[in-house]
C-alpha cells in the first residue's frame, strides 16, 4: 500500500471486486433457478431479490465499518444493521411463506390428475 493509498481504499476496491464477482454469480444462480420445475416465476424473483437485498446491505455494512472512528461507533453501526436485518429477515421469510404456498397450490392444480 502507497502512502497516498488509505486502507479504506482498499476495502472498497476488495467490496467491488465482490460485487462483480457477485453478479456473476446471480446471473448464474438465476439461470438455474429458472430451469427447476419446483420453483415458479413469482418466487424465483421473490428469492433472488432478497438475496440481493442482503448481499447489498452486507457490503454497505463493510463500507461503512472501513469509517469507524471508535469503539462506540462500531457499536452504533452494528447495532443498526443488526436491528435493520433482523427486521428485514422477518419480512423476506413471510413474504417466501406466501410465495411458497402460492407455488405449492399452482403445481398442485396443475399436476395432471391420476385417480382411477
């Protein structure tokens, strides 16, 4: 690292590396997604925009951990993202409980009827 480099310089160019890294993987992860034949469109895209939801407010939280300035920052940075998740986790798993049912009762209705 070059005197004029700060470490948050650093970080960041590790968090973009990440993110391009990232988008790669999304691509793939929803090209898969979209072949299963137990996942309809609804929650496929319910899945995959909360996965990215969470990757993007993970890097914000790196981001802004590479600017503590002291203990009780760190403190207050990591309570609010604890708190902000832990909010968002509870909303992400009832909206995937509805779009699982949903799925459920489609497949179910469209499964070919096999009774004698």
């Amino acid at each position: 690292m070059t005197k004029e480099q700060k470490p948050t310089d650093e970080l960041s160019a590790i968090v973009k590396q990440s993110m391009e890294g990232t988008e790669q993987y999304f691509t793939w992860l929803q090209k898969s997604m979209s072949g299963s034949p137990w996942l309809d469109a609804d929650l496929s895209k319910k899945m995959m925009g909360f996965a990215q939801q969470n990757l993007a407010a993970s890097f914000g939280f790196v981001q802004k951990l590479s600017q503590v300035k002291d203990f009780q920052d760190l403190v207050r940075i990591q309570t609010e993202f604890m708190q902000t998740q832990m909010e968002s986790f509870g909303k992400q798993v009832r909206d995937l409980g509805e779009a699982s049912t949903k799925a459920a009762a489609s497949a179910i209705k469209k499964a070919p009827d096999k009774s004698p």
